[in-house]
C-alpha cells in the first residue's frame, strides 16, 4: 500500500513519515508553502523525505498568506505565548488550512494511484483545531471517497493514525522509531532557534517531559514552558 503523507517538517508529521516508512507505505512526501512566518520547518521536511528516501514536492500557494492573513501565522498578528490548551492559540488557526491541503495532497495520491493520503493531526489538536478532530477526518473521507468514484483505488482512505494519541504518545512512537528530534521543527515565530514561548514550543517540551525522553531542542526561552504548563 502506497500513501501519500503530508509533512510540514514538525515531529508530528516527521513521525507520521516515519511510522508509514517503517510500514513500507511511504511513497510520496508534500509539504505546503502557504507563505507561513515558521516556513523554515520546510527545510526539516526535505531532511525527513531525503532520509527516509522518499519522494518530496513543496506545493507553492504564497498568495494564501494575504487572503488568509487573519491567522497569527500568516498574518501580522503576534503569535500567542502559554500553554497550547489556551483560548488565544486559535490566533494561529488558518482557516480551512486542512482541508485544503488535504484536497490538493488526495488529489496528488489519486493521479498517482495511491492508496490513501495521511496527517498528523493528533488528540492535542482537538482543543483548538476542528480540522484535526475524527468527525471532521470521517467526513472528509467520505467525501473524498464520493468525489473520486471511479478514479481513486478501491482501498483509497485518509489515514489518521495519531488522531487519538497525545502528543507525548506521539513522542514514544518516534522515539522507537528513531527520529531524529533535532531535525524536526515546532515554533510558529520561526526564527533561527526554537523561541521557547509560542504555544507549539510549549507543548513540545511538554510532551519530551511527559514521555521522559531527552529534548535536544534548543530553546531561546527554554524555562518559560514549565511555567506555562503549571499556569
């Protein structure tokens, strides 16, 4: 079985390619350039795709940042610090963000004749990010499945394989998988070093802490998370 996955270059989706990589499923690697302020995490999704010698195509929409710029992450909004699990994380939502990549990534694995595409969306998603919860993968599914009859394989399906694990579940795999933790990327400020403060740095320290497994992220802040989790 073939699948397209989609990887942004954070250690969600690194992982995700590596699960289906270890699963000899892997066949194709897309990432998004959305005009997104933390584009950098692309450089560590070629790294994830060179490594597990995959095939990689960054999908070029840089006009996306303008139309949807009420998004902290593609907008001038500044970026909320804290806990993942608090209210002002849905400034970093981008609306439809995806649903459109998994449009354009399904419609990729169909002209390839793969068997499905995949994401990482995660159980600690749910809280901000509707486009991460089951219902919302179920009824993409089915319409993926309705708007190809005839065209996709049979065994065509959108796979979820985190979508009820915590980010700290997340770690475990990847750590028995082998992912390189440093070459993966988490900050939406997106500067040279990981700023130690947005949210999505905050529950990745988080989920190394959670699932006891060494964090080589280097943190411009790297103590503001521990208070942010006791917060």
């Amino acid at each position: 079985m073939n699948i397209v996955a989609i990887v942004s270059g954070g250690m969600d989706s690194v992982t995700l390619a590596h699960h289906l990589a270890d699963a000899g499923r892997l066949s194709h690697v897309v990432s998004f350039d959305y005009g997104q302020r933390h584009a950098r995490e692309l450089t560590f999704a070629a790294l994830c795709a060179q490594r597990l010698d995959a095939r990689h195509s960054i999908i070029a929409m840089p006009d996306l940042a303008d139309l949807l710029s009420t998004s902290a992450l593609t907008g001038d909004g500044e970026v909320p610090e804290g806990h993942y699990a608090e209210e002002t994380m849905r400034a970093t939502v981008v609306p439809n963000r995806n649903m459109i990549m998994l449009s354009i990534a399904a419609g990729v694995a169909i002209a390839e004749a793969a068997d499905g595409v995949a994401y990482a969306a995660h159980a600690g998603d749910h809280f901000v990010y509707p486009d991460c919860r089951p219902e919302f993968a179920r009824a993409l599914e089915r319409a993926l499945e309705l708007g190809n009859v005839g065209f996709a394989v049979g065994s065509f399906h959108l796979a979820t394989p985190f979508i009820n694990i915590t980010k700290a579940g997340i770690v475990d795999i990847g750590e028995r998988l082998g992912v390189p933790w440093a070459e993966t990327w988490s900050c939406y400020v997106g500067g040279e070093v990981h700023c130690g403060r947005c949210g999505t740095c905050v529950e990745r320290a988080e989920a190394f802490a959670l699932a006891q497994v060494d964090d080589p992220t280097t943190y411009a802040d790297p103590s503001f998370w521990r208070e942010a989790v006791k917060a």
